[in-house]
C-alpha cells in the first residue's frame, strides 16, 4: 500500500463546490488502494480577512496572538473537508497543527519544523483514515500555536512526507505544473515532465510562483518526490526530484520577476567595509537586498547597485538617503518599473557558452541589459519591464523551442 | 489580591469597537489591582456563520469535525480580544480551551466538563498577566476538540472561577441583571440586587435567558458567586449566591416561555406502564417534555396532557398518532400559542397561600388557565398566548409591586 501526501491551497478550497471537488480527488486517491494524508490551507481570503479583523483592532498586534488568529483559517478548512469526505462516505479524521505532532520552534508568524511526532499520525492511518491536517501551523515548546510564514502549506506537506516516508508529495495548485517560461506571456512555454531540486530552488525564488522555496529545500533535504499538478485537471503534473546529470537540459525554464526596483549609489568611497555599511543598513530594516552588483573601484571610489522588491524601494531610500553622511555616496539613483529576467538549468555551470547565448538572444530582441548576475545553475539580468516579455520569449526560442 | 473570573457574551463582542469597550472594562478591573481571567465567546452571528458553512457541505457531518469547525468561533475572540488589551499596554494572553486545561468528556457538541488543569493558568496569573480563555471548549481523553454546547461559555466562565476558587464570577450580557419580570413586557418590573442559586435555577429554566441553567448548577455546587451584569453600563447587576432564607421574599420573579405547545391524549386506557408507554416514545425521539399532567383516572381510562417546544410538537404528534395503535388514546389533541407563566420563589414552599394567590391575580385579569404545575420553588400555569402579557402583569402587581 502507498502513502500519498497531497496539499491543496487556499484557492482549490474557497467554496463549498471547490471543498466538495477536492474530497472527491482525495477519496479517488483513496479507493485507489492508497493511504492518504492531506495538507490544507485556509480558504480563499480567509487569512487577508481575519488580517484585517486584527489591524482595525490592533495594527501592532503581538506575533503571538496573530497566529493563534490565523491558525483558525486552517482549521475552518480542515474541519470543512473533512465534512466533504464523509459526505462521501469514507472514513476521515481532521487534525489541527498540534494534533498532527507539529512541534515549532518558537518564532511567531515564521517559525520552523522542528519535528513531527508521527504517532497520532500513524494511528489513524492504521485505522484506514484519510487524514486531513492543518497546514502552515504547529505548537512551541510552550504549547503554544505558531505559524510557518510565507509557503508554510507546501513545506507542511512536505514535512509529512518526509516523516512519513510517503511514495510521494502531490503538491495541488491552480496551473498544471512547472513550465519552461510563464505561458501568459510566452507563446511558446511548455510543461516540464520533471526537474531536479536545484532547478526548482532557482524557478521558485525566482518568481515561478508554483511551489515556496523553503518546501523545496526540505524535499530535497529529505529525498521526497514531489508532483505539482493542477486540482482543477487530471493533466500529469511536473515531478521534481534527484534527476541525473545526463537526462538534464542545459536551460530549463525562464522567469520573470517584476516585483523589482533598482538602486545605484555611485562614487561611495572605495573602502573595505563599505558594502558591509550599506547592506548592514538595510538588514537591520527588514529589507530584502537580491541582485547585488559593485564596480572595480579605481582605488578611489565605486559604485553599488543593487535591487530590492518595488514595495521596498521607498523605505531602502529613505533610510540611504537619511544615513548618506556615513555612507557618502555622489549620487543616489532609483528606478522602478524594471523586471529581472533569469534562465535557470543545472547543466549551465559547465557550459559557458549559455549565459553568452542569452545575451546574443537579447541583443538580436533589442532589450538594453540593466544588471547581470549569476550563479552556478542560473542568469539574471534587469531589463526595463517594458521589454521583460520581449526578453523572456527571445531567450525561450534560443534555449526552449521545440 | 482579587482574582476576578468575567465573562462576556457573543454580542459583547460582536465588532471592533465592542471589543475595545471589552477591553477597557477588563484593564479597569485589571489596574484596581485584581487578578483577571476572562472567558469569551464567539463574535456575533460567528457561529450561525459556520454551521451555515458546514451545512452547505454536509448537512450530517458528524459531531467531532462540528467541534472542530465551531471552535474556531472563540479562538477568534480570544485573539481579537487580547490584541486589543495590548493596545491598551497590558500583559495579556489569549489560550484555548485545551491550553487553558479544559478537560472533558467525549461527547461533542455537548460536552461536560470533567477537570481544569490549572497549570498554566496559575502560571499565567502569577507573571500578573490578563489571561484570556476560549469559552465553549476542551479537549478529551483522544485530545479531540469538544464543545460545551448551550450556555458553554458561562459555564467554562463558572468553571473557571471553582476551579481557581475566584472571589467573583462576573457575568457580563446585554441586560442589566436578573429582573423580577421581562421590563419589555411588564411596566413593573425591576432588578434584583441578589438572588439564591435555586431561585435562579427555576429562573433560568423558565426562560428568563439570563444564565444558562447549567452554569447556575455548577455555580451553586461550587459555591462560586455570580454576578450577572450589562457589558454596556456600569449599574450594579445582581448577585446570584446563597441567600439565607429569611432574606428572601416570597416570590422572586414572574416569568414567561412562548415557546410552548400543548398535547392531550384523552381517554387512555388506566393501566400501569402506560405513562411510560409515551414519554419513552418521546424521549427516544429526543424530543422535551416539560409539563405533564395526568388526570386521576376513573378505572377505565384516563387523560395525559403534556407540553414540549413548540418546534417538537409536530414531531411528538406525528410519533403519537403513528404508535397509537399501542396507545390506545381515543383523542389527540394539539394546540400552539400557549405560554407558560411562573412565579419562582424559595419562599413559597412553606406559604400555600401563594400559589392560591396566583390564581386569584389570574381569575380577576379573566386569564383561563389551561394546566397548572409545582415544585418547591415555582408554581406555573399554561395559558393561551395571548393572555400572557395580561397574566404577568397580573401575577407582578400582586406579589412584586413597589
């Protein structure tokens, strides 16, 4: 008998019909001869709404008790498939973060795994349960329920597949799986069969919007297959696992990333400790720095450009401008509306020639080059957003056409 | 140091600003020095909300996931409630039933408290914090979520104030205390400043929906001093306690239940068992009966009258005429729109004359009375509804005027 973990988001669950369509799937699994452990997040809006319930009371609410207000999104659903499934006439059993053995470490509204105490879990499974567990939540040591932040649902899942030791984490959401570039905005994109852990890591951080990064991280940590498919179709999904060098393309998809804004500070000094002075800053606000790029100083000064998400840039150059005594940069420059464009593959790190191709592609589409940085399995540059589609489908016909 | 139990209802809290207004009453008792804890329940129209929810799915969930779902409802509350006293600048926590201790039984929906494990609440209480408690729920010996079904909050609030052995239970509605008769529908009618726990009982049982029987038991058991009062004023409410006998007045309260219908199975035949032949028929049908009346019978047969809830009395006939064959009634009849008017008093048991007084207030109002029923504390009529109003009045002006 195979264990399956699947996880349904906030979407697939955010109305009666969408609950009653999603137990049908999970029952489907079941009759199959499976066990089946299912994750859940809160329907629809129900976490923004109790978000806002808090802000008209208190806007600086304590981390401690948003989460035991939003841990209550989960549990609605939860209760409410379980609801479906008996309609259905199998036998189902609902379980909260803390029943389910999910112990936290302490850090309201972003805590982490510590562990799952697998022996209710198994329990039930025993008794041939479908078990539906609330996702994004657990306890602390002090018994107290906290939340796991952004993708908390996904690394839910998956956290139980590692526990468990499940055949296998279907990861359920509104799009079929993980394509080569958005097909929104490009002709050709198509659906990968699979893609390796690393790969997925590059797609999810920048900007797939399929699977959180941290859900990845742990399933690569732990070996557990995953399969992101659509709750919507019974179209094959895109697995993501250990997949061996040979079978590997060179590109695998392209991603664009809006959600970007620039900043350059130019002629700072050209002194050890400068970046250090500058990022330092940023950190201490919160503010999440991604590309970072410095000239080669000319012994005298420099300059560093880096870019933040575009609901930062405001805050990031306030907090420059306020601090430029220290800093003493010549010029602080900004632009918003710039887009970050990267192609993502495993096989690029012995093949030089890619990162070359990609800019061969876009000289030949016209899109001017803003910023370029890489790493071992991807490359990113910033265009202006009006030439980030462009961009992406000319990098896509040079890696991707079929 | 006081340590002061509050408990405050669904419409207490119902939005943002009666949260605050919540708030503000807690932190006041709070800063006069006292320890406080605080049970609340659901928001407003939150629970109705949910079962709507449940039924869209399946109208037949089952009990546990109810429990599930429902006790979402004052998880809410809690958390809403105790970002607001942060607002305020106290130390404050919100805990559920389980963190909290509540211990219970296995039945949901309707579930008895066994034991509160006060740990925690004590260590909350010694770090002077404001602690605030999930009315309505626990868990059980599975560590399953369970409600308290009706008036769970009152009682949760009186459990806690027994178990912690509380100077005062504050309960906190949307009345100002208990009265001597419905203001709305009697000019006279005034509050009381105490009241003994059995007066209350008969009180509470009669439909002045003040206290929840159940919380009123609990209370007297333990001996834990009520005090019911409005969320919305400062007046006094009244002490519900043990008042010494020659305190009390005669005749407490005059009360009045529309929510009666009436049967009478006339010309039964006069044989033992026969009683038990239907209210056994009706209790396994879990359907109420509240006043019974069995003519003396002359030998050969006999009638029973009975009352139960209006919105049973379809049911109970349906019942009765299905299994008359073993019944045997030579009549059934039914009739709605009767109310049963009471009089509660702990005084009454040693002075007949008043229940004869009672009568004499009814003959001259020219109110017919249709059945009538004792025990030690009440004496109550059925009449027909349109007479109630009238024979409230009636029966206040004589025992209860100023």
């Amino acid at each position: 008998m195979k264990l399956i973990v699947q996880k349904y988001g906030g979407t697939s669950v955010r109305d009666a019909e969408r609950v009653m369509n999603v137990a049908r799937r999970i029952t489907d699994t079941y009759k199959a001869g499976n066990n089946v452990i299912v994750a859940v997040s809160a329907q629809g809006d129900t976490t923004d709404d109790l978000i806002a319930k808090a802000a008209e009371i208190n806007p600086h609410a304590s981390k401690r008790e948003m989460d035991m207000l939003l841990s209550t999104g989960e549990q609605i659903s939860i209760a409410l498939l379980a609801m479906a499934i008996e309609k259905l006439g199998y036998p189902v059993i609902s379980l909260t973060g803390w029943q389910a053995g999910f112990h936290t470490n302490a850090r309201y509204t972003n805590a982490r795994i510590k562990n799952i105490d697998t022996e209710r879990l198994h329990a039930e499974l025993d008794r041939r349960r479908i078990v539906i567990v609330a996702g994004f939540q657990g306890i602390n040591k002090y018994d107290d329920i906290t939340t796991l932040g952004r993708g908390g649902s996904d690394t839910s899942a998956v956290a139980l597949a590692a526990a468990l030791h499940a055949d296998v984490c279907e990861i359920y959401t509104d799009v079929d799986g993980v394509y080569t570039a958005d097909p929104r905005i490009c002709k050709g994109a198509y659906k990968l069969d699979e893609i390796s852990y690393d790969e997925m890591l590059e797609l999810a951080s920048l900007g797939a919007n399929v699977l959180h990064n941290r859900s990845v991280e742990m399933a690569k940590k732990y070996n557990v297959k995953l399969s992101v498919r659509s709750s919507l179709n019974n179209n094959e999904g895109t697995y993501v696992k250990e997949v061996s060098q040979v079978e590997k393309m060179l590109v695998r998809g392209v991603t664009r990333d809006n959600d970007c804004a620039r900043i350059a500070l130019c002629g700072v000094e050209d002194t050890p400790g400068k970046a250090f002075q500058v990022f330092g800053l940023l950190a201490g606000a919160n503010i999440c720095v991604d590309l970072i790029i410095q000239s080669i100083g000319d012994g005298k000064t420099k300059d560093i450009t880096f870019t933040v998400a575009e609901s930062d840039m405001d805050a990031a150059l306030e907090l420059i401008e306020k601090n430029n005594d220290v800093i003493k940069a010549r010029e602080i420059k900004s632009k918003k509306e710039v887009s970050k464009v990267s192609i993502v593959g495993a096989g690029m790190v012995n093949n030089p020639g890619v990162a070359a191709g990609m800019f061969e592609a876009l000289r030949d589409a016209h899109v001017n080059i803003n910023m370029i940085a890489t790493s071992e399995i991807k490359v990113s540059v910033l265009v202006d957003q009006k030439d980030a589609e462009r961009a992406v489908n000319a990098i896509h016909d040079k890696f991707l056409s079929k």
